[in-house]
C-alpha cells in the first residue's frame, strides 16, 4: 500500500543476480558481491578473485577507461566495488567476461589464497570462524571458481547511467541463473577470541528478521542503527566508527572500539530498550542514501532485499515504524584480539 | 514599536543582500540537494575561518537546531581556505526553503556563541593541526610569512564576523534547478543581521604555540609537503591534476596522499611515500602524454572527475567554493580539445622533502626575496638545516657544522638545537652528557659559535632509535 506514496529509485532486478538503479549522476557505481559460504573461505574468495583481476588486459582496460575498484571481504561477502563512465565499466565487463574464460589455463599453475586488506578483516573471519589453516586442493580451487564466476551466482548491482549494452555486459557475467541469497548467520561469540576489557575490538550486531521486507522497514532499521551509534558516540563516548553489512534478512554493525567489554553492555542496555523511530526518519535516510559515502551500502542494501530506495520524503505514521520495529530481532556481542 | 521595527528593517537593508547563485549543473536530478553559504575573507584569515568554521559546527548542536537539522536530514560540511570559508549542507529537494532558513539561523547565533565555545572552537582548531607542523608551515610561508603562532580572542572572531560575514558579503549557492516560486521564496528570505558593534569583556587571548615539538618523521619512509602549480585555464586546472595523478597512480602509487586545492594556482599535496614514488616526483618535470593509450587514460580521468565533482559537490569544496568568490566561470566542459592534451603541462613542486629520515630538502622560495637583506635570501634559497643521525656509524660532525656555520652567518642570533631522546629518567643525564660533550666537540674542532648550538633533551618518540640525534635549525624558534 505505502510503495504508492512512495517516490523511489526506478529499481530492476534482472533475474535475481543482476540489480540496477537507473539514476542520472553521469557515471556507473557497480559492485560484485561474491557470497562465502557460511561465511567461510575468504582466503581462497579473494586469491581467486586477486588472481582473476590481476590479468594483464583487464588492469590495461581499467587503466584506459579509468576504472577504479576495490576488492575486500565485508561481513559474509567478498565484495569488488567500483567506479567508472558507463563506456568504460562496458569494456571492463566485457574483458572481465574475456578473463573469466582465459582464467581455467592459470588454474593448473595453482593460486595463492591472500586474505582480503580490509582493516576490520580478523573480525570478520573470528565471528564467522573462518579458519585459514585449511589447504585447499585444485579440485577445491576450481569448483569454487566454477560455482560463483562461471554459473551464476555472484549479484552484480549496477547505479547511475546504465545503458543497454552495460546492462547486457552485466548480464552476461552473472548469467541466467537465479540463485537466492544463501546466508547463514554466526552462531555467536566464539570461546576462542574473548575479548579483553581495554584493547581493540568491535561490538558485532545484527538485527534480524523472518517477516517481509520494506523501504519502511529500512528506514526504520537505519533510524535504529544511527541511534545506536549516535548513543555509543555522543552519550558514551566509546565507539564513533561503523560499518554496516546490509543481509538477506537484516542488517549487521561491526562498530570499532577501544573498550570492548563496556561498548557490548551499553550497546545491550539501547538495544533492550523500547525504540520509536521519529517519522522524520525519512528526510534522514534519503541524505545518507544519496551521499558519496554510502551509494554503495545503500544500494547494496535495497538489492539485497530487493525493495526500492525512496528518493522522496514521504509520510509516515509512527505507528507503521513502531510496527515494522517491533519484528526485528537483535543480536550483539563484542570479540577482540 | 512600529519606528523600531523600521529601524531594524532599515538596518539591514543597509547592509544590503547576498548574492545568491543558482547551479543548476551541480548534483542535477538528485533527489538531494547541496546549499552553501560562503564569504570571502583575506587570505592570512584562513586560520580564522577554520575557527568559525568549528564554531558554526558547535552551535549546529544546539538542542533546537539540532532537532531541526534531524527532521530535515541535514548533513553539514565547512570549509576553510585563501579566498573565504563556507559553511554547507545536504538536504532532501523538498526541504530545499527550510534549510536556507536554517543556514541563516544557524550562521545568526554566531555572534551570540559564548566564550568558552570559543575557545572549544580554537583548541579543535588546534589539535587538528597538532602533528601537520610541516604543511601548516608550508601553508604559511607559501602565504610571504613564516607560522610563528597566532593569539586567538573571542573580539578577533568577532571582528572577523563584523569585517567579512555582512550580509552583504554573503554568497549563498543553491544546487540543482529551482521553479521560480522557489528562487522568490529564498529571495524574500532575510540573512543574518551583524551588528556593527559587537564586544565581549573579560575576554583572555589564548596563544597558538604548540604542545607537540615535532612529527613523527620516523613513521614513514618518505615524506612530502609540496604545493604544485596549476594552469591558468579553470578546466585545465582539473585536467593538469587528473593526469598527474594517473601517472603517478601507474607508475609510483604513493603509501597514502591526501590533497586539496589552495588559492587559485595551486594545489596543496601531501603524501607518504616509498623510495620509488618520492623519486618519480623528484624527477618529474613535465606531464605531456607518452602515447596515445595515456592520452586516452588521461581524458577518460577527466571526464569521470568531472562528473564525480558535478554529482558531490559537498565533498570539493576546495574547488567550488573559491570558483564562486572568484567570480569566473565555473562551468567544466566535457572534454578538452586534443591540443591540450598533447601539449601537456609543465610540471612545478615546491615543498618540503624528506628521505629516509635524515635529509631534508626545502625548496619553498619565499615570495618577496626584495624585502630581505642578502644573507637572509641566501638563506632561504639554502636548505635549513635539519639532520637525524639514527645512531649508526659516526655522527657527521663536519657536516653538522657547516650547516651549522652557513644557517647562523644568514640567520645570525637565532640558534640550532641538538636533540637528543631519553628513554628513562635514569638514562637522562648521561645522554645530556653526551650531548654538551658533542657540543663542545663542534666548538673546539669545527669552530662554530658557542652561542650558535644549544642542546635540548626529549622524551623518546615510539619508533625511535635510542641513539638518534638530530640537528634542528628553524628560524622561527
């Protein structure tokens, strides 16, 4: 019913794996979200997709048409994320699609599994319990390879001026298969990496949910998200850093801190207490939404749960936020070194 | 009441209005919308602009401000730089009115802020240039002068208000296309009145002299501080830079850079660097294209550059800004003709160098070499003196002391410091020993004037080598 007072971002799903945001900021944002099973495997992911876009034609192509991009591990995804004129992130796909089929030859040379640079990386692989001792065999090698860049299932979104043939470049590299998400959450904090009372850590939280998904329920979400960092920041005064990884059925924090065990009990004490998102909520999203920073995470997130991003502030009840908040189930617990 | 009344509006209208500029080319067709208001100040006033800047940011957090700026969606960004400062925001199109409104609102209470927010302002001021010594002093003597500390009085803000933030003075730019019910509402809007006299009495004057001594020079390989010239031609300014960063992102990627524009013809450079990127620059003279793949490379740069400027305008404000104070034409074209790219640019860096954490270069002429009597302009095309022995090997005494000799014949009674470091309390005076013993080395063997070296003693920095020395001559000590 709302989705009628809504003025959205036009939103496309082709299939399931290829998501686009026809937006006129004059380039293309894209990104490939490569899923880790269970959240595991980042170091075979990443020297695969290290090695796959260490090929000398496709850094020339990027070279020449300008194409920057970022590979790291975030949350439960290895994602490549990246930037460019449409004309050129065209080339790149299509040499990207060239790489993909020149890439079984250096398979039999073997790969060196790396692990992702992102800095908040040991987190990620301790709450998921990624183990990087495992050796992987070729046949390992090469199934993954095969799983994700050969058959589909990585979700590729596209946001700015997407013509036609980027459209159909994209296509071809997720294929005609549509894969659902697949995630499995962590199963908790782990007895391994207990964290100490002072020292590096983050507060890991995830809110959940079985219901349906809507640009409300977001914006609900996000109001949610920012208080509570707002809350450890402002009022605390331990922890000012986060990064959301938006999920199939949620949406997980991984704030920074340098006092783990009291950022955990004051991110309890908000999260266990009664939350009523302001209506204005709305103006606030949008702002965050459209801003440099977060084109990515926010149109990652409206491609994960395959919901449109609103680009005009609407009305709102508080009764229809408290509504879409009381569902959310929530999670949170601190790791550090 | 009605006579007061009028001589209010009378008052203000004599202090005329903003001029107000609608771009329509900036973040065309998104659903937010990016409004500044900026004014222009002199360019030794940049410090000062930084502090309101602050301030702006301290009294946004007022209980009603702050709930406003909440139901709007506000986002705030400043600005701070040798044509003015600006304060800005990100707002949703349909709060487009509400947030001039509250720009206004927000820069009218600065002339009420209390002293003690002031001062907040000035200490944030501050420590965020606590640990940037060299570009700050780059940034100084770039402007003809040397950084020698700068007092700071809530009546300097406040006359800096009265001189430069009248509301005649005033620019207010609007992004993306407005209908004309909307450009007459922000035309009827009033700006902030500042009245000619505004005091404070009891006010303290804070100094800038600062709590740090030095930089952690010992983090990084290489370090540089260098402000490049640009062209003349606004959107060459843009190109000149994107293929300078391409080919140097190709050839030598730096650790980590950061960078603005500063004045009209230069660009402001700071970077971490390896032995590779810190010699690519050294040797860098002109940027001219070497085939046709680079020239390709080099306009697809500037294409996306210019779309990324155009799309989040928030985030260059170094470059939108002062395009508007100045006046000119702000407006990038597509693309370049082909000549100018094949005739490229020459390539001209200034600043401090150093390597290896033991040379240091300064290759900053200062801009009016008439005004400085002979020795003093020898030695400013001269390095300054300033050495780091990690403690390996012997220290070059010979070379120490003819720096030490040619710094203190042009600088004459302004003294060199030998530093050393301590671990302990226990360890500090045998290494003051071993200093004053050094010091009386250079003054018997190499003959320098007593009073040209003295000898301070330092607590160790983290990284640091316990036996490291190092021979510091500044001429604003």
């Amino acid at each position: 019913m709302y989705i009628r007072l809504l003025a959205v971002l036009p939103f496309i799903s082709v299939g399931q794996n290829l998501h686009l945001y026809p937006q006129e900021i004059g380039y293309v944002i894209w990104g490939i979200y490569h899923p880790l099973q269970y959240g595991r495997y980042e170091a075979l992911a990443y020297g695969i997709a290290e090695r796959l876009f260490s090929d000398s034609i496709l850094r020339e192509v990027a070279y020449i048409h300008n194409i920057h991009y970022v590979i790291q591990r975030v949350g439960p995804w290895l994602v490549i994320q990246g930037t460019g004129m449409p004309e050129g992130v065209y080339a790149f796909f299509t040499t990207l699609k060239g790489a993909i089929e020149r890439f079984p030859r250096q398979l039999q040379q073997g790969i060196r599994t790396k692990l992702s640079p992102h800095p908040l990386g040991p987190y990620f692989r301790w709450v998921y319990e990624d183990t990087l001792t495992e050796t992987y065999t070729p046949l390992m090698v090469s199934q993954a390879f095969y799983r994700y860049w050969c058959e589909g299932q990585l979700h590729i979104f596209l946001r700015g001026r997407i013509p036609m043939l980027l459209q159909r470049a994209a296509k071809q590299l997720v294929g005609n298969l549509s894969q659902p998400f697949e995630y499995v959450p962590p199963n908790g904090p782990s007895g391994t990496y207990q964290p100490p009372r002072k020292g590096l850590g983050v507060v890991y939280v995830r809110w959940y949910s079985e219901g349906r998904l809507s640009p409300i329920s977001m914006i609900a979400l996000w109001s949610h998200s920012q208080a509570l960092l707002r809350f450890l920041c402002e009022e605390r005064q331990i922890a000012c850093r986060a990064t959301w990884v938006p999920l199939p059925n949620g949406l997980e924090g991984w704030i920074e801190t340098g006092l783990p065990a009291a950022a955990e009990q004051a991110a309890r004490d908000f999260l266990s207490r009664p939350y009523y998102p302001s209506p204005h909520s709305v103006a606030g999203f949008i702002t965050w939404a459209h801003t440099s920073d977060n084109l990515h995470t926010a149109a990652w997130w409206a491609a994960v749960w395959g919901v449109a991003l609103p680009t005009e502030v609407f009305s709102i009840s508080p009764h229809q936020l408290r509504k879409s908040m009381r569902r959310w189930k929530m999670v949170a617990f601190s790791i550090g070194e | 009441m009605a006579a007061c009344h009028l001589l209010f509006l009378g008052l203000i209208w004599a202090q005329g209005l903003p001029s107000i500029h609608y771009v329509p080319e900036l973040r065309s067709q998104s659903p937010v919308r990016w409004i500044a208001v900026a004014w222009s100040h002199s360019p030794q006033k940049w410090p000062m602009g930084e502090i309101i800047a602050n301030a702006l940011i301290l009294r946004a957090q007022d209980r009603d401000l702050a709930e406003k700026a909440e139901s709007l969606g506000l986002r705030l960004y400043t600005w701070s730089g040798l044509e003015g400062a600006a304060v800005a925001v990100t707002v949703p199109r349909v709060y487009t009115i509400p947030a001039v409104k509250w720009l206004y609102d927000l820069l009218s209470r600065l002339q009420y802020l209390p002293p003690y927010l002031w001062h907040i302002a000035w200490r944030t001021h501050h420590r965020a240039w606590e640990g940037f010594s060299l570009e700050r002093e780059l940034l100084w003597r770039l402007g003809g002068g040397r950084f020698s500390g700068v007092g700071f009085s809530v009546d300097s803000a406040l006359s800096y208000l009265q001189q430069y933030m009248s509301t005649a003075c005033l620019h207010l730019i609007v992004s993306g296309t407005l209908s004309i019910r909307d450009k007459n509402q922000i035309q009827a809007l009033r700006p902030p009145f500042i009245p000619r006299e505004i005091s404070v009495s009891n006010d303290s004057v804070l100094s800038d002299t600062p709590s740090y001594e030095e930089e952690n020079i010992w983090a990084y390989p290489a370090y540089v501080v260098l402000q490049i010239r640009l062209p003349a031609y606004w959107p060459e300014k843009i190109a000149f830079l994107q293929a300078f960063l391409v080919r140097w992102m190709r050839e030598a990627p730096p650790l980590r850079w950061k960078g603005s524009f500063w004045g009209n013809d230069s660009y402001l450079l700071q970077a971490r660097l390896d032995g590779r990127s810190y010699s690519f620059l050294r040797g860098l003279m002109e940027l001219v294209p070497r085939d046709s793949i680079e020239l390709i490379a080099w306009k697809s740069a500037y294409t996306t550059a210019c779309r990324h400027l155009q799309a989040f305008p928030e985030y260059f404000m170094d470059i939108w800004i002062p395009a508007f104070l100045r006046g000119g034409s702000y407006t990038l074209p597509d693309s370049l003709p082909h000549e100018v790219w094949q005739r490229g640019w020459p390539f001209q860096a200034q600043g401090i160098w150093l390597w290896n954490d033991w040379l240091h270069l300064d290759t900053v002429q200062v801009a009016d070499s008439n005004s400085l009597s002979p020795s003093r302009a020898s030695a400013a095309s001269a390095p300054i003196p300033d050495f780091i022995w990690t403690g390996k090997g012997d220290p070059l005494l010979s070379e120490w002391a003819s720096a030490i000799q040619l710094f203190w014949n042009a600088e004459r009674s302004i003294p060199c410091e030998l530093i050393g470091y301590y671990k302990s309390l226990r360890d500090r005076t045998r290494r003051l020993k071993y200093l004053h013993e050094l010091r009386r080395r250079l003054i018997r063997e190499y003959h320098i004037p007593p009073q040209a070296l003295r000898v301070t003693l330092r607590p160790m920095t983290p990284g640091l080598p316990p036996k490291a020395l190092r021979l510091k001559c500044t001429s604003d000590s």
